[in-house]
C-alpha cells in the first residue's frame, strides 16, 4: 500500500521532492537578482535618437523568408523592410504573451502567502513584464510599424486558456512564450548589424527574462512531481496544442502583404524552408529537452509538439 507523507503527498511523490530546489531558497535567489539587474527602458535607452541608415531591425538570418528562392528575388531594401515589418510583429506577439502571462501568475498566486518570497518574487515579475510591454509598444512605433494582433480565434483560444488552464499548464505555456523569443533575442543583442535600440531592447529582455524562465522551470518541475495524473495528462496535451498555435502565430501573415509581396506563396515558401525549420527547432531545442526531462513531452502532447514543427 502507498503510505501518505504529510500534506497528502504519497512517499515516493515525497521522496522526488525531497530532489527539488527550495521554493523559497529559489524565489530569495531572484529576488536578490532583481535588485542587482532591473532596468527602466524609458530611461536606459536612446528613444530619441534616429534609426541608423543600412542597419537591420532584425537579424536577416532570423527573418522567415531568409534562404528561401523569394528572399533570393527581394530587393536589399525589401528585405529590411521585412526585417522591420517582422521585429514588429514578434514584439507584438511578445506583448500578447506577457499580458497572458501576468494573468496566469497572479492566479498562481491568489490562494498562496502574500508574504512569501515565492509571492513576491511573482509581483516582481509582473512587475518586469508590464515595462517589457510598455518598452515592445514603443519599439513597434519608433519602427514605423503598425502593431500585429493574433487572429481572432488565437486570441480567444487564449482567453480559454487564461480561464481554464491549471498550475503545471500554466508554467509549460509560459515557458514556451518565452524561451523560443530569448533564443533569437541573445543572438539579436550582440549583433553590430542590427539598430542600437532593438539591441538594447532585447539586451534588456534577455536579461530580465531569465529570471522568469528560472521560476517558470523550477514551479514546473515541482508540479510535475506533485499534480494528480490528470493535470499532468491535461498539461501534456495543452502545452501541445499551445505549441501548434504559438508556431502558427509566430509571424503574422500581414507583414507580407504590407511589405508588397505574395502572402501566400511567401507562407508556402517559408513552409517549405528547411532553414526556418532548423531555426524553430534549434530556439525550441532547450525548452524541449527540459520538457522531456520534467515528463511534459508524452504521448498525445508530444504528438502535437511534433506537429507543431518545433519538436524535430
């Protein structure tokens, strides 16, 4: 028979906590590490200053048509115009994300001690989020471009999952929110050819954001171990069909259109990229070997994941 430790946990649910980081040791650590790195955009970066001539607003190797026989046909100029035209829509999909993202945290913290680190630690993070919406909102209009909304249905997919979703969900969710846009970002800051202020902030975001995927990581992996099998189950295939949408919403198909080019041969083109494949995959790879090493990336869920196009 399964004994019971206490708090209703069975011994071996017990035994595999016991291998855990201490929540409050963990949120303690960030919190140390917020105080040490946080920044104001408004204030660390040059908003007035003009857009440099001949410099990207996002990697040419990271935008989605690279490689492809379209991108061999464009004109150098249109091709920073796409750049431009796709830095906007990932800075909006971005902001999309971090609002669900606020959501999912405090009703992750509503039931929870207000006093806790591991609370604090939560509201520190919102806290972070609402400048990096604040900071990706501005940034799309220094560029000159319009903002680029998820489809309708994506966007009330969402509002479901904000209303629905369970704790293990939750984390999964904004792990993948994040850790795929931190990948291209940690390549974007460093990079000379792109314009100063994208550098600076995503040099902002990379380094504030990973505090975030710390918490996100270690709050899953603790569930994972102690949800009851249906929430696992449940968490396996949201997470899945939260990649199936987040590949699908991951540019918007207007920026073809706005940049004077086929929207659906550059969709098909992009499709049939094995560049853009290598790229999704290689910026998904250490979300999902983390997945599959928390037991996320099971049955059904992992089928989805394939689908997706993120998981090779």
């Amino acid at each position: 028979m399964t004994t019971t430790a206490e708090g209703g946990a069975p011994d071996g649910v017990r035994d595999a906590l016991g291998l855990l980081k201490d929540r409050e040791q963990v949120a303690e650590r960030l919190l140390e590490a917020s105080a040490r790195h946080s920044f104001d955009p408004d204030r660390e970066l040059d908003w007035d200053a003009p857009a440099e001539t001949g410099k990207w607003f996002w990697p040419p190797e990271l935008v989605s048509l690279y490689g492809t026989p379209m991108w061999h046909r464009m004109s150098e100029e249109q091709r920073h115009d796409l750049a431009r035209h796709e830095a906007a829509s990932l800075a909006s999909l971005g902001i999309w994300f971090e609002i669900i993202l606020m959501q999912l945290l405090v009703r992750h913290i509503y039931d929870k001690s207000v006093t806790s680190s591991h609370v604090r630690y939560a509201l520190t993070e919102i806290a972070d989020e609402c400048r990096h919406s604040m900071m990706f909102a501005r940034m799309i209009k220094k560029a000159g471009a319009p903002p680029y909304r998820v489809t309708r249905l994506h966007h009330h997919l969402a509002r479901v999952l904000k209303t629905v979703s369970t704790t293990p969900g939750s984390f999964a969710c904004t792990l993948l929110g994040e850790e795929i846009l931190d990948w291209m970002q940690r390549l974007t800051f460093p990079d000379e050819r792109v314009q100063p202020l994208v550098r600076g902030v995503t040099r902002i975001h990379v380094v504030e954001e990973a505090r975030h995927v710390r918490y996100a990581r270690e709050e899953l992996r603790r569930q994972m171990v102690g949800a009851p099998r249906w929430q696992r189950e449940l968490t396996r295939i949201s997470s899945g069909e939260a990649a199936r949408v987040f590949s699908l919403a991951f540019i918007n198909p207007d920026v073809y259109t706005n940049v004077g080019l086929d929207r659906r041969a550059a969709l098909a083109q992009v499709k049939a990229s094995a560049h853009r494949r290598e790229v999704m995959q290689t910026g998904a790879r250490r979300l999902t070997d983390f997945l599959d090493d928390v037991g996320v990336l099971q049955g059904a869920g992992r089928r989805l994941w394939r689908k997706s196009g993120l998981l090779a």
